[in-house]
C-alpha cells in the first residue's frame, strides 16, 4: 500500500528528518520518501505492508511539528 500526504511547515532538512523518523514509527511502515518544497507543500509517499491504523498517519506528522493538508 502507498499513500502520499501533503504537509506544510517544512522549511530544511531537519523537518524532512522528522516527519521521515515519525512516519517511520508507524507500525506497517516499511519505507518513507520526502520531497521538501520550501514556502509550498511538501510530500511524504508512505509505503506499508499493512494499512495503518486510521490518523494514524497525520499523527505522526502532527507529533514531528507539521500539518497535513487535503486529506
């Protein structure tokens, strides 16, 4: 299963960091892949082996400082 979340705030390499280590931490996540967008909306694409649990993960991006968008 894959799945791209929009998120806004990220403004380095120390944010792509962070949401990656708590995307991450999601249980089913086998691998994340961040594309920053500096002043604009940035992507995670989520890959899982299983589906995570509902908001499971826009908690993780909350929990890393950023917000989720269009979802």
């Amino acid at each position: 299963m894959q799945t791209t979340i929009n998120i806004t705030g990220m403004t380095c390499g120390h944010c792509v960091s962070s949401v990656m280590e708590e995307l991450s931490d999601v249980p089913g996540v086998e691998e994340v892949d961040v594309q920053l967008n500096v002043g604009g909306v940035s992507t995670a694409a989520v890959t899982a082996d299983v589906e995570p649990e509902p908001g499971a993960l826009r908690k993780a991006v909350e929990t890393a400082g950023y917000t989720v968008v269009g979802t």
